[in-house]
C-alpha cells in the first residue's frame, strides 16, 4: 500500500490503495467489472451527536449503495465499508472527469456503554445514520449474606 496521502478534498483524505490491505482488515473483494489496477480510499466525514436513546453517527457516503455497504460490529470496533462503482456506462467514452472514484472506509472503537446487540442503520440518499442505543445499566440489587 502507498502510504502518500494527499491533501484534503472535499473533507474527505484520500490513499491511494494498490493491493489490499492486512487480513485482519481486508475488505471483500470488488468484482471484476468495478475493479480498477488503483482505487482511492476515503476517509468520510462523520458527525456523531448524544440524543435520549445514545449516540447518533452520521456518515456521507456519496455514491454508495445499499448492496455495497458493509457495517459490522466486531470486538468492540465498528467499521463501515461504502464501496462506489462507476458511474460511466459500458461501452461510453469518458470525456471529463472531476469526480475521484474510490471507496469509503471508517473505523470506531465503541465503549461498553453501547448495546451492539441493537446497533441499526439506515442508507439514505448517500448519508449513513448509525444508532448506537445505550446498553441497560443493571440495576443494584441486594445479595444476601448467608452465615456458617
């Protein structure tokens, strides 16, 4: 992987990727059609807010599809991987081109406060809402001492 990172566009950085990462941390593979030699990997920005239920997370993944997100909750990490095919029809000519093609991938450590049994998402017009309800707090209760 090429670790040159360029500068800032849109306010999302991009590295170029040009094999793929770890096995720990390899994405699936992209078929064939949407697989290029070089593909940017975007950092997307990301608001997160506290409302009554938890915490909040709002991705922008412009491009990106329902069948090509992955979000997954794994030893405490949460990880979002948008994947954008191109938009130029087969067989076009493409004549300009100021749009980076590429995929999005983001990852958060979760505390033990988030109940990851009932993390939900929703894909909406290219923004990710991510909620991350609060888990129950257990309720003290009194333990009875027995004698000899």
């Amino acid at each position: 992987m090429t670790t040159d990172t360029h500068p800032e566009k849109n306010g999302a950085s991009q590295i170029p990727v040009t094999h793929a990462p770890g096995p720990a941390e390899a994405p699936p593979p992209l078929p064939p059609e949407v697989a290029p030699a070089e593909r940017a990997l975007f950092t997307p920005p990301i608001d997160i807010y506290e409302s009554d239920e938890g915490l909040v997370l709002i991705a922008d993944l412009p491009g990106v599809s329902v069948g090509s997100l992955e979000l997954q909750v794994q030893n405490n990490k949460l990880t979002l991987l948008g994947r954008v095919a191109s938009q130029v029809p087969a067989g076009a000519r493409q004549l300009h081109k100021e749009y980076e093609e590429g995929d999005f991938l983001r990852s958060f450590i979760l505390s033990e406060d988030v109940d990851h049994e009932r993390v939900s998402a929703r894909l909406n017009n290219g923004v990710l809402e991510v909620v991350l309800p609060r888990a129950p707090k257990s309720a003290p209760r009194r333990i009875q001492v027995n004698g000899d």
